[in-house]
C-alpha cells in the first residue's frame, strides 16, 4: 500500500500523471525530510543545552543580541543562495532562539 | 582568527578548559547545524510549493488535518527518540505549516 508504481510513471511529475499519485510521492519526500529536521533540530538543542548549562556555570548572560544579528545576517544569506524566503528564515530563527533563551533561563533558575 | 587550539584542548569538553574556548566550538557547530537546517527547510518548501500548485489546479482544499495530525503524532514519536522535546517539535512543525498554508492560500488566490 502506498508502494504501488503502475501507469508507466516512475518519472515523476509528467503531465497526466495522477494527482493523487504525485501527492503521495511529495509527501513521501516532505515526511522524509521532517524527520531529517527533527533529527537536526535535536542535535542543535543538544549543542545549545550545552552553551546553556556554561554560560549558566560562568555567569554569563543568557541572549547575546550582537551573535543574534550574526546569524540572522548570515541565515538570511544561505536562505536567498538556496532559493529560501529569507523572511521566513529569519522568523523560523526567531521562533526556535526563543525557545532556546527559554530553556536556557530555566536552566540558570535551577542552579 | 576563530581557529587557534592552543592549550591542548583539542579534545574538547574537558574540565579546565577555556570556556571562551568551549563556547566558540559549540557556536561553531550550531551554526554548521543551521546551514543544514535553512537547506532542508528550503528543500521542504520546494515539495510544498509543488503540493500547493497541485491543490490549486485540482481544486483540493489548502489544509488536510487529518493529515496534518499524522504528521504530529510522527514528529513527536521521531522527536521522542532524538531525545528532542515533543513538544517544542510539535510547536515548531505547527509553526512550519501555519507559514505553508499561508504560502497555499496565496498560490490559490494567484490563479
């Protein structure tokens, strides 16, 4: 089920293909490549647990704008060479520094 | 610049090392994490951009929740296993697909 490759069309997205079927091949690459991110994104929370738990250690503060600006520049930057709205790069940044920040505040709250 | 290792402390997070040091690596590292992320999150937007114009063409409605609520329970069984937390992926794909299904509707409204 959700295997079967009838009608001639292993080459994808021609003309008359069903859409049903196309469907089902996109979603098939986008469920791969969720899993892809989650797996990124896990290691990315473990690499900032890390900076978390030092700069808790060495009193240091817990956002830093001016590295902030650094990476949302250069995000930015990877999202226009690799055909990414660079609004939506810096939002999804936005959005996951955040909840970094927020684990990092609450690791310092238990030291 | 960036890429002195003095101190013989290549291997890393060993007690007593420099925690300019330490902190310099980890940033090193999230940021090649990133680069890896914009690109599958640019790849992710190319196969939902084509899910979009095919929805569009075929009159199929911009949100599947059924779907959608698949995708959650995978997420978080995948996050689980990455030892991410399941709740920062669920927010984080809720936040992923509220940006496509805005990109869809516009794609519809273009037609």
């Amino acid at each position: 089920m959700g295997h079967t490759l009838g009608r001639g069309s292993l080459g994808g997205m021609t003309d008359g293909t069903d859409p049903a079927q196309t469907l089902r091949r996109l979603r098939g690459s986008i469920d791969n490549i969720d899993a892809a991110l989650i797996h990124l994104l896990a290691e990315r929370f473990k690499a900032t647990q890390q900076v978390g738990v030092l700069k808790a250690e060495h009193g240091m503060p817990a956002s830093d704008p001016a590295r902030e600006e650094q990476q949302i520049a250069r995000l930015r930057r990877l999202a226009l060479e690799a055909e990414l709205d660079p609004e939506f790069a810096e939002k999804w940044f936005n959005f996951v520094v955040a909840e970094v920040i927020h684990h990092h505040t609450a690791a310092a709250r238990e030291r």
